[in-house]
C-alpha cells in the first residue's frame, strides 16, 4: 500500500482459488480480512484498490495478474511441504515465472 501511494498507483488485490475447490480448502484467515482492509483502507485511503477473485492455479492467476504490473507482491504462509523453506512452493513458482519484480511477504506466526 505505501508502494502504490508513493507511485501514485492503483492496488489490484488478486485471490487465487483452486478451482474446483478441494474439501479441505480453507482460505487463510477469513476472519482478518475485514479488520486488515478497514485498517488499511483507514491509513492509505488516497490508493484506489481493485479487488478480485479468480479460479485457478495460483501460479497461473498470479502470472497472468502480473502481466503489465509494476510489482508483484505475493504472501508466503509456509504451509506446504516446503514450509521449512524461507519461500513456499507458489513464492518458488513465481520467482522463476513472474513477468514483473516480486516481493515475498511472510505472514507474522
């Protein structure tokens, strides 16, 4: 957010789902989302946010997301196999396939 209002810059905010949705598929913390947007949104309101949801690999939504973008900022969670790793598998994913620079950010545990 302090990136795009220094440059001036719309915020697209992408979610990723996997599509079909797997039984177990649980989105990291649903319950954050409102306080962190109103929080955010309280402190950066002169940085226009789009926000969508889209159905797919997220490598795939995040790479085509990233298509003409300035930055790229992904979280990393460190859920999966690799979670001992200091990136996840889709941070690795990106950092070989994103058409734009790329931030990872770890989420605080």
């Amino acid at each position: 957010m302090a990136e795009a209002r220094l440059r001036g810059a719309r915020l697209r905010a992408v979610q990723a789902t996997a599509y079909p949705h797997p039984s177990h598929f649980a989105p990291a913390g649903p319950e954050e989302s409102p306080a962190l947007k109103q929080m955010l949104g309280e402190q950066y309101p002169d940085v226009a946010v789009v926000e969508e949801t889209v159905h797919g690999h997220p490598v795939d939504v995040l790479r085509q997301a990233a298509s003409g973008a300035d930055l790229l900022v992904v979280g990393s969670h460190g859920r999966s196999m690799f979670a001992g790793m200091v990136l996840g598998s889709v941070s690795q994913e990106l950092l070989h396939q994103s058409p734009c620079p790329l931030a990872v950010v770890r989420s605080a545990r």
